[in-house]
C-alpha cells in the first residue's frame, strides 16, 4: 500500500513539473507566446494556489521578454520611415494590447 501510494505521488508531481517544465522551455527557446498562452492557461484554474506561482514568475519574464522584442522590432520601423511599414507597426502595437489584455 505504502509503494502504491508513494508511486500516485511521484507520478502527480512529475506531471505538475511537467508544465513548469515546458512553460520555462518555451521562454529559454524564445516562444515567448507559447511560454505566455501555457502560463495563462495555468493560472486560469485557480490563481492564488501555491503550485501556480512559479506561473506567475514566468508569465512576467516571458511578457517582459515578448514585450521588448516586439517594442525594439516597431522600433526599427518607426525609424525606417517607410510608409509601407504602418501596418505592421499598427499590428505590432495592436499585439501587445491583446496580449497586456488576456493577462
């Protein structure tokens, strides 16, 4: 009984470090989207448990991440001064608005 017990245990608990797992992967590979829609859909169950706020880390490195890259690529066509690039400087700005709004 104490073995079958013991092995739910470790069974459970490498599947809850398994999220982490991919969560952290995905923002050390720079998915920083993947890393954010991993964190969000964590979080979405129940903030405040204390498994998931290790979520909350994550979920601010990768967003900060995300969030520069994309600020440092609007900026380098902002100073291109191509009328061609206002779209997707548009698009850019309309990005991160989506994503400060689903956190």
């Amino acid at each position: 009984m104490k073995k079958a017990l013991l092995l739910v245990t470790a069974v459970v608990f490498l599947i809850a470090c398994g999220g982490v797992k991919k969560t952290q992967e995905a923002i050390n590979t720079g998915n920083y989207n993947q890393a954010i829609n991993s964190a969000l859909k964590n979080l979405a169950d129940n903030k405040s448990k204390k498994g998931h706020q290790v979520y909350i880390l994550m979920l601010e490195e990768a967003f900060e991440k995300n969030a520069a890259r994309e600020l440092q690529n609007i900026s380098f066509l902002e100073k291109d001064g191509n009328p061609a690039n206002l779209e997707a400087i548009y698009k850019g700005y309309s990005y991160l608005k989506n994503i400060q709004q689903r956190i």
